[in-house]
C-alpha cells in the first residue's frame, strides 16, 4: 500500500475523532445550557407567582391571628411612626383597620367564592368581637383606641396622661356600625351626630371660606374643637348612603363642604388642610370614590370628570406603587379604564411595608388659624399609621375590581358578537 494511503486514513482519523469530541462537547454544552435556562425559570417562576384573592386573603388572616404580648385578640397589628416611615418599633391597638378590612370584605362579599366567603366571615367576626373594647360604655359610639382600661396614650405624654384620651369620633363609630349592622344603634347615632356640627360659627380651626358651614365635626366631644375632614365627612355620607337614612341639614351641609373642596381644588392644593386625618389628595379621591359607588350623588357626579381627570395625571405622575393601587381602585370604581398593574407576589413585603401612611394622627388639626397651617407646614406634632393587612385589603380590592372589569369587558364583547 501506498504510503501516502497510511497518511491520509490517521488524517481522516484525526478529523472524525476530533469532530465526535467537539459534538460530545457541544451536547454536555447545549444540554447544561437548557439545564440552566429551566432552573432560570423556574426561579423567575417562583420569585413572580401571579397575585391571587386566595394568597391575599390568607395574609391578612394570618396577621390578625398573629399573637403576642400587646396586640388584642382579633385586631390587626399596625404600627405608628413619628417621621412618616414606616417602622415597627411603636405598637399600636386600634379598631380604625379592623373596621376598614371588614367593610372592604363586606363591600365585595359577592365577589368571593364560597371558600373565600368562609375566610371572609371568620376576619369579619373576630373583627366584630374585638370592636367590642372600643365601644363607649354609655352610647353606641366608638373610639379609635380601647375604651374599657385605661392606657398611656401612644403620641405625647405631655399632652395626654394615662387616664385621658381622645373623645369617640365620627370616623370610627360610622366604619365600625357598618360592619356591624345594628339598625337601632344606626338611628341612635345618625340622631346623636347632629349635636356635634359647626354651631357657634365662624369656625377659627378652618379656612374663611369653610368658617360658616354648617358640617359635621369629627370628634364627639363637647370640649373638642370642631375639625372638619372631607374624608372623614365622605365615610359618614357613605353611612347616611348605606343605611337609606333621610338626609339632615348637617348631612347637606356636609356634601356642600365637599363640593366647595372639591371646586376650589383644595383636595390638590391643600389635602392636609382640608382633610388633617389622611392628608393626601390620592386617598381623599379614593372616599370621594367609595362614598359615589354607595350610590349616586348627583352634587359629585356633576364633579366627577375633573375628579377622573385629577386621579389619572396623579397615577402618571406617582412613583409609589400603593400610591397607584389606590388610585386605580378609584378610577375603576367611577368606571374607567386605567392601566394594569404588573404585581406578583414577589411586590406584596414592599406594598405592606410602604411609607405612604393612610392615616394621620395630626395634633395641630385641634388648633387655631394660623397657627394651624404654620405647625402642618412643618409637619409638627404629626403621627403617622401603617397596617400592613390594610396594604394587603387594597391591594385585594385591587384585584377585585381589574377582574370584574374584565368580566364586563367580556359580557359586552358577548353581546357585541
């Protein structure tokens, strides 16, 4: 044989060897690389599982049947701050989220499945149970803290000693009564709470324009000064609104007072003024929205495109994302069409633990123009609440409402067809 012939089959040799090694390798390669890319996803998969009603209604159950040494039996661990972030250093017990969770489950009951309904009975009563220890033990009116011990009140001592606390307020007696459902209770203090109006006008804890009008104050207390809040005055028409009550002088006087915040656009330029307790124009629209959804109001229907117009540009122009799911839940309660928000689970720890407060406890509220605006403007003597089962109850209501606007969308596509 020739030997070039010996030559050219090692070279051959060579060349298959050396391409079988290179497609063994390529294949471990390929192969890894599949490996990595599953494992990859299925990472992502796990970091970004899809926002349920189920995972959420199971959090905020879970925090109500949290245990420890100082919150009570049945309420929502919430928290206060001194600087408007939200930390968990200062306890703090209250029916104010208690109430809100459970109207907000009772608002959409329907739109739970039977399973979700069981849950929702069970927040629902323990709710009602503990709403019991806040309740004034001469009327049905309620207060934002426990009302049978005493307790060192948890903003400033130097105002408020152990044995002295703030009077029961409309507020938190209206939220509480209707979860509760007490018809007699409900006339008794619609009755009550025209006792406690702007009566010895021009009010000196309000703008000139506000002094004279005739609203409901917050507080049911007789040595309080009066204190108008436009959210608060929302959430006591939404009881008037609920209850098919006949609407009074002070309930007239009360929309009114909205309206003319609304006109002026005070709900923008001055929220806190105007609404001391939640302080921000976001959550003011978001009453405005509840209390339209009761029923209509045709003073605040006749408003309603500016409010719309007002709630998207904040949306727009807001980086904070519970900031957004309150405004979406109040375009989508007027009807609107407002963008989807891309949140999974991996979203509800910074949702719960957000630094937008929903609820204010704002001393200077109590005082006397100017004095009033000057301590505001420099946020003194200010207290800020987080409840982190709240955040998880709107972000709920969120979802909520994006899949029965989805529903429609589908019925209308139907019938279209």
């Amino acid at each position: 044989m020739h030997p070039c012939s010996h030559e050219r089959r090692a070279f051959l040799g060579n060349v298959r060897n050396d391409f079988l090694k290179q497609r063994i390798g390529l294949t471990v390669l390929n192969r890894l690389t599949v490996l990595l890319t599953l494992c990859l996803c299925t990472l992502t998969a796990t970091g970004q599982d899809s926002l349920t009603m189920d995972y959420l209604l199971d959090r905020i159950e879970t925090q109500q049947l949290k245990r420890n040494d100082f919150f009570m039996d049945g309420i929502f661990p919430s928290y206060i701050s001194g600087n408007r972030k939200f930390k968990t250093r200062k306890q703090d017990n209250t029916m104010f989220y208690n109430a809100l969770i459970a109207y907000t489950l009772n608002d959409h009951y329907d739109a739970f499945s039977s399973e979700q309904k069981i849950i929702c009975d069970s927040i629902i009563s323990r709710s009602k149970r503990a709403l019991s220890k806040f309740k004034n033990p001469n009327r049905p009116t309620y207060n934002f803290w426990r009302r049978d011990t005493t307790f060192r009140f948890p903003y400033n001592s130097l105002f408020f000693g152990p044995k002295k606390t703030l009077p029961d307020d409309l507020d938190d007696t209206v939220l509480g009564l209707m979860i509760l459902k007490e018809d007699d209770s409900t006339n008794a203090v619609h009755a009550l709470m025209q006792d406690y109006t702007n009566s010895k006008p021009p009010l000196k804890t309000t703008y000139k324009i506000y002094s004279r009008d005739s609203a409901y104050s917050t507080w049911f207390g007789k040595k309080m000064p009066v204190v108008f809040d436009v959210s608060v005055l929302c959430n006591v028409l939404s009881f008037v609104q609920r209850n098919n009550l006949q609407w009074t002088t002070a309930d007239s006087a009360s929309l009114q007072l909205i309206v003319k915040t609304i006109q002026r656009d005070d709900i923008r330029k001055h929220p806190l003024f105007v609404s001391p307790y939640y302080g921000n124009t976001s959550i003011i629209l978001y009453h405005l929205a509840r209390l339209m959804a009761v029923k209509d109001v045709p003073a605040l229907e006749q408003l309603k495109p500016g409010l719309v117009t007002l709630a998207r540009g904040r949306l727009q122009s807001s980086n904070n994302m519970l900031e957004k799911i309150i405004l979406t839940i109040t375009l989508l309660k007027w009807n609107e069409d407002p963008p989807s928000l891309n949140l999974t689970t991996s979203n509800v720890r910074d949702i719960e633990t957000n630094d937008l407060p929903f609820f204010i406890g704002n001393i200077p509220s109590y005082f006397k123009q100017p004095w009033k605006e000057d301590f505001m403007s420099l946020r003194l003597l200010m207290y800020y609440h987080y409840c982190p089962a709240w955040n998880d109850c709107l972000l709920m209501e969120y979802l909520v409402l994006r899949q029965q606007k989805s529903k429609n969308f589908e019925t209308n596509e139907t019938f279209k067809h």
